[in-house]
C-alpha cells in the first residue's frame, strides 16, 4: 500500500497535476480580469503574465520530464527481415502502380467544377 501511494504521489505523477492547476488559477483569476478591466497599465501587465504563463506551460510540456531517461532502443529484429527480397520488390510495384493508375483515373474521371450562372 505504502509503495502504491509513493507511486501515485510522486513528483513524476503530481507535477503535471499541479502545474495545470496553477496555469488554469492564474488565467482564471489573474489574467482574464486583468483583460477585462478598464486600466490599460492593468491590460498591458496581465497580457504580460499570461504571455509568460504560455511560455512556461511550453517548455514544461517540451522538456523530457516524464521520460526517466533518453529511451535507447536496441536495433533487433522486424517484420522485415522475414520478407524475402522479391517479395518487399512486388510491394513497391504494386504501391508504385496504385499511385500511377490513381492518380491517372483521378486527371480522366474528374469533373470540373462549374459556376452556375
């Protein structure tokens, strides 16, 4: 129980949390007024605040915080490597012939698109 409640609790998990209080508290009761009243000091100075409040909510959501650390992935093995040679080769024409006969039934079969008078 006690491990459970260190988990949920953390830093890691409660941070976010908090931080997303804190930039809805801010707009709510500092910024939104601030904008609404008829002091244009008080304007220019809450646009301000909620400009900053922006930037740090952007690099907060940018930094690797919730990843514990640079996620390496070993090179192993795919789907891939189970194809044979010929066969990734039929893909790539089969794809290559959709796109050409796509795209040539798309110019033919079109209809363009009249202004009614």
């Amino acid at each position: 129980m006690k491990d459970l409640l260190k988990k949920v609790f953390s830093q890691k998990t409660s941070s976010p949390i908090f931080v997303g209080f804190g930039t809805f508290s801010i707009f709510t009761f500092i910024v939104f007024p601030g904008l609404t009243a008829a002091n244009t000091i008080l304007n220019i100075l809450s646009g301000i605040v909620g400009l900053f409040t922006i930037m740090f909510l952007y690099y907060y959501i940018n930094m690797d915080k919730f990843v514990d650390k640079i996620m390496h992935i070993e090179p192993g093995e795919t789907e891939l490597d189970y194809i044979s040679k010929d066969e990734i080769e039929k893909i790539k024409k089969n794809t290559l012939l959709f796109k050409f006969f796509f795209i040539d039934f798309k110019k033919k079969y079109t209809v363009p698109i009249h202004n009614g008078i």
